[in-house]
C-alpha cells in the first residue's frame, strides 16, 4: 500500500496557499517539480546498481511527483471546473 503522506501534505499546501498566492504559481510548481521528479527517475535508470536503483527510485522520486502533483495539477483543475459551470447546470 501507498504512503499518503506526501499527497495529504499537498493539499494542505494547495488549500492553504490558492486563495492568497494563486493558481498559477502552484500550478507552476506543481509542474516544475512533477518536471524534475520524473527527470530523476529518468537519472536514476542510470544507475548500475539495480537495488540501489530501485529504492531511489520508488522512495524518494515518485513521492516527490505525488507531493508536487498534490499542489497544484491534481486539486485546482477540479476546483477550476466547477466555477466555471453555472450552479443549474449541476444537476
């Protein structure tokens, strides 16, 4: 089973922060870090030592893309879509 740390921590950081400093910013680090975590993954496939690799891997990287994904692409898209639909077209 997951931790679902890092995703619980990202929406605290996404509530907190979308009403003062906005949605483009975290969505700009949102992709930012979701750019650099998966570039990680991509450098650690480097790496010789397949056990090594794997715990890299699967520990530090993916946690990252699933913190920054928790920011700002996961919840402000949602939260985006439904202001932007009239209440009578809701159900």
């Amino acid at each position: 089973m997951s931790n679902p740390k890092p995703r619980i921590e990202g929406y605290n950081l996404a509530f907190r922060f979308v009403d003062s400093r906005g949605r483009r910013p975290l969505l700009l680090v949102s992709f930012s870090g979701m750019l650099f975590s998966l570039a990680a993954v991509t450098g650690f496939f480097k790496l010789t030592d397949p056990e090594t690799r794997l715990i890299l891997v699967s520990i530090i990287s993916i946690a990252f893309f699933v913190l920054f994904y928790s920011i700002g692409a996961g919840p402000i898209p949602f939260t985006l879509s439904a202001e932007v639909f009239p209440l009578h077209m809701w159900g």
